[in-house]
C-alpha cells in the first residue's frame, strides 16, 4: 500500500489521531487544551461514551466547531459501523459545505474501550483507508489513580501498550513518587513511548503535542492485532437528571459523602448541573474518591438545561445511588 492511497477525488488522505485513556485520566481536557492551539483548530472531533448519555461532545462544542458524538455505547464492542458511518459523513459534509474544512479527526475513545479494536477498523475497512490513515494514538493516564488502574484494569494496559505518545495527567496532585511509579510502570509496559508529565497550564508539553499532531502524516506502525475488545466485568454506566435547579450546596455535601462511602467503586461521574444561583451550567467531575474544582461555562453549550450526571460504576447499584439523590435533595 502506497503511503498516500488518495481516494476517488485524488485528495491526500486525512490523518485520524486517537486520544484514548481510562475513566477520568483527562482525555477531555487535554483534548480541549489542543484544540485551542493554532495548529490544531482546524480539526474535526469524534466523541465516543460508554454512557447512555452524552456529555464531553457538549463539553467540547464550545472550543471547537466540528464535534460530534459517537452514539451511546462502547466503540470498541458493538459500534464499530457508527465509527464508518461518522467518518464518511464528515467527508460528505464537509463536500457539500455543510461544515468548514478541516486538516484531521480528532477521535476520543470511550474511558473503557480497548483501542485495538478501533485501530483495526481505521486501518482495515477499505472505505475508510479511501479518505483517511491512523498517524497517532495518544494515551492519557493520571498519576492519581495510574498505577492502581493498570494493574487491575486490562482496558488500561491496552490502551497504554497501544500507544506511540502517552501524556501523565494530575502530577502535581500525585506528588513526585506516585508520578514516578506510574512512569516507570508505563515505561516498562511500552518502552517506544517515554511518557510526558503535563500540567494544564504546561504551554511547553501542549506545543510540543500541538506540533506532533499538526505535522502527523506518517502511518501508524501496526504490529499484529486482535480485533476483539475484552472488558472488565461488573461495570455499568447510568444517569441522574433533574429538571429543576438544584441547591449546590446540598448537592455538593451529597456527592461527597458518595464518594466518600463507595469511591473505590465510582469509577467516574461527570455532569453539567444547574444550579438555584447561576443562569450557566456547573461542570462536576470526580473520579474515585477525588472530586475536582467545579468549573462555570460562559454558557450552555446547547439548547438542553437541565441537570445531567453521567457515573460509571463498579459493583454498585444504580437504584440506590438515584434513591440517595432523590432524598437528599428533597425530591
């Protein structure tokens, strides 16, 4: 296969870079710090969450103008067709000037997806190699919760051996041992790819990223790969929704306590909360036993204003966490 097959307009194919990691270890953020580098604006984003709802596309919309959601599911089990079907309407949209142009797909994977399988699609199904070829997968991990993941989580060290650059998220809240552990744990798990530690306020990492995603154009090296995904057991993903305004106060004292009580089985919640004392959405987002510094958006990012919290669990009943909701909001 030559390096640039063109396709039936005798364009150059469009280079597709993954950015894959486990639950909560940044990918969204990241992703949004890169797509406000000069380089990297012109790009088109695919979302995909494990969830039965939505929520990092929406996240995403503000900073970028091509993004879209995968469906609702795992990308790397069942949905390997929305993956097609989403690539191949980029390129038709974009024909028919439906959307601006755009240089390359920025394709975020689902916390819980094995990448091997994805990777298999883009660079197998002969539609796809017509419009377009894998140049990078970039894993994210963070130096909280890394170590632990990986070694007890067969999706984390997936998605970690299949990466050509992996970036190590939340190091100053690790502190130095634990972001050296994960790195030597990383380093030892795929050697080509000497991990990166990034701060969010890191322009130096962020360009250098910036430059390696902007400037991809070699092919992927793909060894011999497996196309079916595995997954570990017991997890499931739910959403609480609210239509009125919450009180952030109770709200925050309810989150805590979960996580204070069943934090080692929230692998991740995420939402967009509206509040009794803001017109904008509160982005929350907590994994494990962390709970990160709520966020305030300029605006919503779309027309839907209602309170949405995304968790993925393991081991724990959804039934019991919507009851505690309810009561402790005085539904």
């Amino acid at each position: 296969m030559r390096e640039y097959a063109g396709n039936a307009d005798g364009a150059e194919r469009l280079s597709v870079c993954v950015i894959t990691g486990f639950l909560g270890s940044g990918k969204t953020t990241l992703l949004q710090r890169l797509l406000a580098r000069p380089a990297l604006r012109q790009s088109a984003v695919l979302i995909n969450e494990c969830g039965a709802a939505s929520l990092d596309h929406r996240l995403v919309r503000h900073v970028a103008e091509s993004v879209r959601p995968l469906g609702q599911g795992c990308l790397c089990c069942r949905m390997r067709d929305d993956l097609r079907d989403a690539l191949v309407s980029l390129i038709a949209d974009r024909k028919a000037g439906k959307i601006s142009p755009f240089d390359r797909v920025l394709l975020e994977t689902s916390g819980l997806a094995d990448p091997t399988p994805i990777l298999f699609t883009l660079v197998t199904d002969p539609t796809l190699r017509e419009y377009f070829v894998l140049t990078k997968v970039l894993c994210v991990a963070d130096a909280i919760n890394g170590v632990a993941t990986l070694e007890s989580t067969a999706e984390a060290q997936k998605q970690a051996a299949a990466a050509d650059i992996i970036v190590v998220t939340k190091g100053q809240l690790a502190g130095a041992n634990r972001t050296a552990a994960l790195r030597d744990k990383l380093t030892a798990l795929n050697p080509g790819a000497p991990p990166l530690v990034i701060g969010w306020d890191d322009n130096e990492i962020l360009a250098h990223l910036e430059g390696m995603l902007a400037s991809a154009r070699a092919p992927y090296a793909l060894g011999v790969i497996d196309d079916a995904a595995t997954h570990t057991d017991g997890i499931a993903s739910f959403t609480v929704r609210e239509t009125a305004p919450v009180s952030w106060s109770r709200f925050a004292v309810w989150l805590s306590m979960l996580l204070s009580r069943h934090g080692e089985r929230v692998l991740r919640v995420k939402g967009l909360l509206r509040t009794t004392h803001s017109t904008t959405p509160l982005v929350i987002q907590g994994v494990q036993h962390l709970l990160s510094p709520p966020v305030h958006l300029a605006a919503w990012p779309d027309e839907q204003h209602d309170s949405e919290i995304v968790f993925i669990t393991r081991d724990l009943d959804p039934a019991q966490v919507m009851a505690s909701f309810n009561a402790f909001m005085g539904a």
